[in-house]
C-alpha cells in the first residue's frame, strides 16, 4: 500500500528526505573539519599563554628541571601536529 503525501509543491516530509544528499555530506565533512583544525589551534595558543606565559615562573621554581627541555631544543612543527591529532 502506497501512502500519498499532500504537501505544498510537491515536498516530501523531512523523515523521508535522503541523507545521502552529497551537497548534506560536504557541508557537514567541512564543518567538522574546519571545526577540528580551529579547535586544535586555538588550545594549542591556550596552553602557550598558560603554561607557556603565565606558568613559566612557577614551573620553573617548583617543578623538576631536569626532565624539560631547553626552548631552543624544541621541535614546534612537531608539537603543533600532535595538538591537531
């Protein structure tokens, strides 16, 4: 059995719409990607202001300085590439 729609214009009912609109798909593919790379930046800027500016003089009074590496040891690209994974 058939069930007819009577809609304006002809339109389907939102729950028969398909999903698999590829215009749907790329949107949403964009948004979480734009998302991720927006939110890696951003806490990886966060943790430099704190940990990097604002808890440099604690960090180094009170924690032990032997496990840290010097700043010009640093490897950035590689940091910045773990905080986007």
């Amino acid at each position: 059995m058939e069930t007819r729609y009577h809609l304006k214009n002809g339109a389907k009912p939102i729950s028969h719409m398909s999903m698999e609109n590829s215009k749907f798909n790329k949107m949403k593919t964009n948004k979480i990607l734009v998302g991720g790379i927006t939110g890696g930046v951003a806490l990886f800027l966060l943790g430099w202001v704190i940990y990097g500016m604002l808890l440099m003089d604690y960090s180094t009074a009170h924690y032990n300085q032997c496990m840290n590496r010097p700043m010009q040891d640093m490897i950035w690209w590689s940091m910045i590439v773990s905080n986007l994974a």
